[in-house]
C-alpha cells in the first residue's frame, strides 16, 4: 500500500508541476478509487490489521489493484 500510495502521491505532484489536465484529471480519479475501495472495505494485509471497519475484506495485492481498477473505471467515465 505504501507504494502504491507513493505513486500517487508523485502523480499528484506532476500534475501540478507540468499544468496537464488530463493527468491532473486521472490523478485525482486515482486517489478517488483507491479511497473509495478501502472505505468499501477492500484491503491489503497491512491495512486490514489497522482498519476498525466491521465488514472488511482482506485480498492480495492484484486484487486490490483490480477493485481499485473497478473503480477508477467510472471515475474516469
């Protein structure tokens, strides 16, 4: 998760430095999808040990990616 947050964080910062909308406009669908997957209660290990959501999912990490995929999806239209 630390990295995959990571390469959010660095696209995020991208997006402000170069001005380009449509990676301004995936960026924060990103970060949209990857919240809301683990607000739904899809997660890694390391965050399902800290999470005190009641009805959570613990999956590996191309699962997690997939959900976040799922998501990102329809943010992006």
């Amino acid at each position: 998760m630390a990295l995959f947050r990571d390469t959010i964080t660095g696209t995020s910062r991208a997006k402000k430095l170069d001005n380009l909308p449509e990676l301004m406009n995936f960026a924060d669908c990103l970060e949209k999808a990857t919240i809301e997957t683990i607000e739904d209660g899809v997660m890694t290990g390391d965050l399902y040990l800290l999470s005190t959501l009641e009805n959570k999912k613990k999956v590996n990490t191309v699962d997690f990616l997939k959900a976040v995929d799922e998501r990102l999806k329809k943010f992006l239209g």
